[in-house]
C-alpha cells in the first residue's frame, strides 16, 4: 500500500468504517486525513465527529476507497492507536452478540470498551485537517490569521483562545473560521486512562564513576544533610558495582520518607544536578506471591476427571464437568490453565460476580503469579484499562473474570472455562447487551478453535440436556475431595413447630438448637435469606394498610439501621408512619424477616456469638466484602448471615452448619425456572458446609416438608431434580426445548403500554409462523419508576430453523410500533434468552 500512496499520492482519497459506540445499528463512513493515511489500521481507535458538536471515539472496521452515497463524509479527527486494540475476531463477536441478542454492535463496543479507553468531553478548538492557507479560497483577519497559526500546532479551549487573541468571549470568531472550514470545534479529547507513575531519583550519570564521586563527597563535607542522603542512596543503590541499578534509580519516596533525611536537601541535590528525577510506568497491581507455590498434585479421583476432561477436548469443543461441591473442581482448572498456556495460547477463567473472591484470586496468583489479570467490576476502571492492554501486549496469559471478561481483546484464546456455569448473573439484564456470558464464551471459543469447560455442582438444565445429548461432552466428579462428606440435609418443619409452640419468632426450635450446638463446639454457622432490610413488609395490623413504593408496584421494604422505608427497584425512600394514613392506628407491624432482623435476632440468641451481615447494604464500600470474609476465615465472626453473596464458591474450614431461613418463598416464585433456582441455591450454600474432616449439617426451614422438590435436595439427587424439570420443559415448550425471546414494552401511561403490546403482540401473530407467543400479560412487578410494564413471550422451538429470521422480524415490529404516532414514545425492550 505505501507504494501506492507514492505514486498516486495527490489524487487518492480514503474512507474508513467505524463503529461507533452508539445505539444506532449501522457503521459510519469518515474521510482519512492525508496524515494518518500510511497509520491507519482495522482495529484501531480514532476519534471522529458525530452530529452537530458532539465527538466520539470509535474503532476502525475497514478502510477503502467508496465515498458514502447519502452523505458527505467527515474527516477523522485524530487516530488514537498506533496499532489495533480491537482484535479481529473481536469484531466478529461483537457483531455476532449485536444479531444474536437484538442490539447494536455499537451498544456492544460501548460495554466492552473501559471508559478510560473512550474520551471525555469538554470544549476545544483544532485546525480543520482539510485546511491550509495555501488552498483556502477565504480571507482571514489579523486575529483570525493569528489564532490558526498558533492552532497549526495544537489543539486549544476556550480561555487559552481568549486569552491569546484578547478577547472577552471568543465565540463568534470561531463561528466565522467554522463555516470557512478553517477549525473543528469539539469536545476534549482527553484520555480519561493515565498510566499509573513512579517519580524516581538517580545519580546524574556525571557523578557514576569513582573519581567525581569522590570529589562530590569533597564538596559536600561541610553539608551533612546533602552528604546523609547522597550517602543513604548509595547504601541502596550500588551504583559501582551494578551501574545498571543506577539506571532504574530508586523510588523517590524511599528518600523523602525516610524520617533521617531532609526534603530540601533532596531538592538542592537535584537543583545542582548530582541527582536526577524521572517517572516511570509502575502496574496498579502489586507483584505479590509471585508464582510461589507448585501445583497441588490432584488425586486420583481428580486426576481420572482430568483425563476424561482431555479425552473428552478431543472429540468436543465443548465439555460439561458435573462435580459435586467441594470434589474439587478448581484444581482441575488449575491444571488445564497451565497446560493451555504451555501450549502457547491464552486463557480465560469465568466466574459469577460474586464468586470472584480474595480467596480464589489468591489461590490462583499463588500458581500464575503476574501472568494473571483480574477482571472485576469491583475494579476502577484505569485497573480495567490495564487488563486490556496487558491482554494486547501479551502480559496476560491469562485472565480471570466476571461476565464482562468475554468481551476482552484476546487473539489466541485456547480455553475458556466457565464455572458455576448455571449462574444466572451471568446473564446481562440492564443496559443493552443483553448478553450472557456463558454462550458468548462459547461462540467466542469457538471463534477461537479453542475448547470450552463448563463447570457447575448443579448444571443448568439447559447444558445438562446438551451433554445428555451427546453435543456436550460430560465428565462426573460425585465424590468430595479426600475424607469430605457431602452435608446431611434436615428439613425443619415450621407448621409443626408453630402448632407444639417451640418456634421463636420465625426461628424454629430445630435451628436454634443445632447452633448452639454448633457454637459449642467452636464451629462456625451460615444463614441464608435471600432478603436484605429488616423486613419485606409493613402492615396495619387493622385494616391491613401495606406501604407502596410512589414509583413501582411493590411494597416498601423496612430498613431499621436507616429508620425508612426503602423501594428495592428505584431506590425511593421515605419515613416509616407512626401511625396508618387510613385508620390512624398505631399498630404498624413489620412481617418477615429480611437479614437485618435476623442479625438482630440471632444476636439476642447468641449473645456470646459474633454475628456479621454480608448483603448489599454491607459491602458497598470498595473493601468491605473482602473484610468480612477475612474476619469470618479467621474465626472472629461465629456466624455469618446473608443473601445469595454467602452462597458462592466460598471455601471455610471450620463451617458445619448452614440453615435456610425460608425456603419457600424461593420454590414458589412465579418463573418456570423457581425449581431449577431453588435447587441451585439450596444445594449451592449447603454445599458450603462441612468442607473438611467434619461432617456438615444444612437445616432447611419450610412450611412444605412434603414438596417433591425439597425430598430431591434431601437426597442430593441432581438427576432425579432434571428429569423432573425436563418433563416439565417438554410439556410446556421451555428451554432447552425452545428459544425464549421476552419482549417488555414500557410507557408511563398504563393504557398506550397495554395497547401497544396488544398490536405488537398482534403483528407477532400474523407474521411470525411456527412459535408459539405468550401475552400480552402484566409482569409480576407491573410499574417500576413510574412506566408500567407489559410482556410478551416468544418460544421458538429449537427445530424452527429460522431464529435469526424471526429475531429481524421482531426487531422491524418493534420499529414500526414506535413509527405509530400513539405508541411513539414506548419503549420496547428484546431480550433473548431471558433468564
Ligand atoms: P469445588 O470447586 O469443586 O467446590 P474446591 O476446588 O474448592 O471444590 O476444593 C474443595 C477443597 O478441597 C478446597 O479446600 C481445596 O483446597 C481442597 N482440594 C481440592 N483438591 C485438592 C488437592 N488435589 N490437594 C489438596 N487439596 C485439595
Ligand atoms: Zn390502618
Ligand atoms: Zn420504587
């Protein structure tokens, strides 16, 4: 291409797509600089304008020579890269999650992208690239003449503008060089990422050999203080013996804080040259416990599931281990990670939100050392921008991460693993795209050619069929790792309890008993409740008044530490009444238990026992949650209660019993997934129990013994609990025997939502052929933030062979719904595979 560009330089133009990170389903078409036309590459960012003011960053998808038909197009602005940070097959996927899950690939660039890889915004000015003096058919005045001087070599803001041509408001002449194509005005382009930097202090190279060193001591005889630190930087670096440590220099705080030495002296040092200070690119995560320990040798249980896993890659790309909790799974993936690096390729460690623990991330650096990156919404986002770049520049072998880790730019991933694949947070609900991290592994995978192992205790139905199937390889672990037994499972019948008068509160006999005597024994306890405040409800135990969200269709949770009333959906808050608005009685009852009350209660039980809340209220702040687990690790708490955080893949000596508070409310949720839900969760957090030597105990409250589901969790008996559900699915064309696509229309007028989802639902009917539809039908929770809500549900069933044919139908359904005058300002939301 250089060649060409010599010979034809003065009459070829080029064009460049770009991606642009907006919702908006189409790539843009902008004109390439002179300057940049030897630089630019597909994958690179630039940064582009995009409607009247506003400018976005965009990544590069190809480059030719095709003016755009409908419009002019407009120069790119400034390229940011000097090579591509958006891989190839990334793009790909990005356009496969955009079709697949009814979005935009810009809305998929926009999430995969850290934000201090796009740009900030702020008013500045820069010279037009198309201008030059020479060819410019317009007169400029002194002023103007000046400020485009002056704009040849940067770009400015406001003030510096006014300031140079001494002006008060510099606008108007901007306006006249705009319209003469003379300048751009846009927002800053200022990278939001700056690399982490160590101020660092060497001896200037004129004093690193013996002779002018010795006379630099003459000098300094009569200044102690100079001479202290000329002195104590020599004890640290040996500059004679080692010149290169010189080079490196030391960390300038070493100096300033050491309490002996004196900063101005410092600072006079470095006046008269004898020092010298520099900054250097330092990585925001600590080098700790690099790579120390070997790997555990695996058992021969694990060994034997490692081999089948092998033999398994060899004939499918994807793989299923059902390991029971504690069988040891994790070391498993320990091994494959290192195999796949050794072979040369990349890595890629999957784990929901909330798993992505201390613990395990410790486990793991302990083997991988620096050749791991983290990836965590926990993260800020400069620590996010340094995976990505350490993924590019091949620092990171491998990573582990939440859900958004798919989305990195990895070019030759040879495993994925993706554990506790059943995990419904893997699933993105809210913004688009609704993607979920699961699948897209494994379409990323196979992008790739690389293999995919999915693990879980409780594998989703969905992948547990696949395997059965035979398209899915499958490897069992059924065994706990050495002497661990699985818990034994005891169900504490409430309605029995209640009528012989032994429960207290909502705790029945059985539960208290057993952590007493489980605390006796200096053992530890966890509790769950998947609900967080004090209580779910209030209530007017007169004429049954229930305080509502002003905003949403739910009753208002009560929140005792922060005395209100508090909307788990929109966040809306208010005082708690001292008396009912309709009855003005003052008998206000708080119903249910939520895990601030059980906090409370269990303290006034066990008043020798430290207890800790671990829920979202807990942990907000950026360490909490990791202290909680560390204080819980290191026996100071005794019992530990929380919401689903408790559940996953937490690791504790010393647990024997877990109780589960309420396990009803879980099983009869109104979703056809409540069983498979329950199933998971109850056997997740049993599974925390008894991990070691000592048998563990779980205490399942219900007022349903008797529930088919719960004798099945009694039993530990996973397949039974899927042969159930499958039946289940089959009879009502669920997955994994249909494609699910959940349509939500939301508009703030209730009336316009159920008449535009009545005509969406309608249009359905008559232009899509083979699937069953749903709806229109009120969600459970029917108003959140003022918009009413109206589902429509699509199964499409897997032998329809058009599913994509089906998606670009409803997505041009929708468009011309919101085309309709009435239903212009309704907001229709697609989602497939909803979960
Ligand atoms: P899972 O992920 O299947 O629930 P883990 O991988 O957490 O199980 O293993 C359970 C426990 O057994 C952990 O404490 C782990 O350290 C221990 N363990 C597993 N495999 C080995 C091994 N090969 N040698 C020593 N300890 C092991
Ligand atoms: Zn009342
Ligand atoms: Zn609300």
């Amino acid at each position: 291409m250089v060649e060409i560009f010599e010979q034809h330089d003065d009459i070829r133009t080029f064009f460049a797509e770009l991606l642009l990170p907006v919702p908006i389903p189409r790539l843009f078409t902008y004109r390439v600089p002179r300057v940049s036309q030897e630089n630019i590459r597909v994958g690179q960012r630039a940064i582009v304008p995009f409607g009247e003011r506003k400018v976005v960053t965009g990544v590069i998808t190809s480059i030719h020579e095709k003016a755009p038909q409908e419009y002019e197009a407009k120069y790119i602005l400034e390229l940011l890269d000097t090579f591509p940070v958006v891989s190839d097959v990334q793009l790909r996927l990005f356009h496969w999650i955009a079709s697949y899950y009814l979005c935009t690939a810009g809305e998929v660039l926009n999430a995969a992208l850290p934000s201090g890889l796009k740009l900030s915004s702020e008013s500045m000015v820069q010279l037009h690239p198309a201008f030059s003096f020479e060819e410019t058919p317009y007169s400029f005045t002194e002023k103007e003449a000046l400020l485009l001087r002056t704009l040849a070599g940067e770009s400015m803001d406001y003030t510096a503008i006014a300031t140079l041509l001494g002006v008060k408001n510099p606008y108007n002449i901007l306006k006249l060089l705009a319209a003469k194509e003379a300048i751009i005005l846009f927002e800053e382009l200022r990278e939001k990422y700056r690399p982490k930097t160590d101020r660092r202090i060497r001896l200037t190279a004129a004093y690193t050999t013996a002779k002018p060193l010795e006379d630099l001591f003459q000098t300094l005889a009569t200044k102690p203080l100079q001479e202290a630190v000329l002195l104590r930087y020599l004890q640290l670096v040996h500059v004679m013996q080692d010149p290169i440590s010189n080079t490196a220099g030391l960390s300038r705080k070493v100096l300033t804080d050491d309490p002996e030495l004196s900063d101005s002296s410092i600072k006079t040092l470095v006046k008269h040259s004898v020092f010298e200070e520099f900054d250097v690119i330092v990585s925001r995560f600590p080098d700790e416990d690099v790579g120390s320990t070997p790997i555990v040798p695996l058992s021969p249980l694990q060994q034997q599931a490692h081999q089948d896993i092998l033999k398994s890659f060899t004939t499918h790309d994807y793989t299923l281990l059902h390991g029971v909790t504690g069988s040891g799974k994790t070391e498993i993936y320990i091994n494959l990670i290192r195999q796949a690096i050794e072979g040369g390729s990349q890595a890629l460690y999957l784990l929901p939100e909330i798993a992505l623990t201390t613990q395990i991330v410790h486990r793991l650096k302990k083997v991988f050392g620096t050749t791991m990156g983290v990836y965590h919404s926990r993260f800020s986002d400069a620590e996010r921008v340094e995976v990505w770049n350490g993924v590019l520049s091949g620092r990171f072998k491998f990573v582990v991460g939440v859900r958004s880790s798919v989305l990195l730019p990895f070019d030759n991933l040879g495993l994925v693993i993706v554990d506790e694949e059943h995990d419904s947070s893997y699933k993105q609900q809210e913004p688009a795209p609704r993607y979920h991290a699961r699948d897209v592994a494994m379409m990323m995978a196979h992008m790739h050619h690389a293999k995919v192992l999915l693990g879980s205790a409780t594998p989703s139905v969905e992948s547990y069929y696949q395997a059965q199937q035979g398209k899915y390889g499958l490897v069992t672990l059924d065994k706990r790792f050495g002497d661990a037994q699985l818990p034994q499972v005891v169900l504490a019948d409430i309605g029995r309890e209640r009528r012989q008068k032994t429960l207290k509160g909502d705790f029945t006999g059985l539960l208290l008993r057993k952590i007493d005597e489980t605390l006796q024994q200096k053992e530890q306890v966890i509790i769950f409740q998947n609900r967080r405040g004090y209580s779910p409800m209030v209530n007017c135990e007169d004429c049954g008044w229930v305080p509502k969200c002003v905003n949403c269709a739910v009753s208002l949770t009560y929140h005792q530490y922060r005395h209100a009333l508090v909307c788990h959906y929109c966040g809306y808050k208010e005082n708690l009444p001292q008396q009912c608005p309709i009855c003005t009685s003052a008998r206000l009852k708080t119903v249910g238990y939520g895990t601030e009350k059980l906090e409370e209660e269990l303290n006034l039980h066990f008043p020798n026992a430290q207890v800790q809340r671990m829920d979202l209220d807990t942990t907000r702040s950026k360490n909490s949650y990791e202290t909680i687990i560390d204080q819980f690790e290191r026996g100071e708490t005794n019992i530990l209660v929380g919401t689903q955080m408790v559940t996953k893949g937490l690791d504790f000596d010393h647990v024997s019993l877990v109780g589960i508070f309420h396990a009803d409310r879980m099983i009869h949720f109104p979703d056809f997934r409540s069983y498979e839900r329950a199933f998971q969760l109850i056997t997740q957090v049993s599974g925390r129990a008894g991990r070691r030597d000592k048998p563990g105990t779980v205490i399942v409250q219900t007022s349903d013994p008797e529930h088919p589901l719960l004798q099945l969790i009694l039993r530990h008996d996973y397949r039974g609990f899927y042969e159930v559900q499958l039946a289940d699915r089959l009879q009502h064309h669920y997955p994994p025997f249909s494609r699910l696509i959940e349509i939500t229309l939301k508009h703030a007028d209730k009336r316009v939502c159920r008449q535009a989802a009545e005509t969406l639902a309608e249009a359905c009917r008559t232009n899509l052929s083979s699937v069953y539809i749903l709806g229109p039908g009120e969600p459970a929770i029917s108003k959140i933030r003022n918009q009413f809500l109206m589902n429509i549900l699509i199964k499409v069933p897997r032998a329809n062979a058009n599913l994509g044919q089906i998606k670009s139908t409803l997505l041009s359904l929708a468009e011309s719904l919101t085309q309709q005058k009435e239903f212009r300002s309704t907001r229709i939301i697609l989602d497939a595979d909803p979960m």
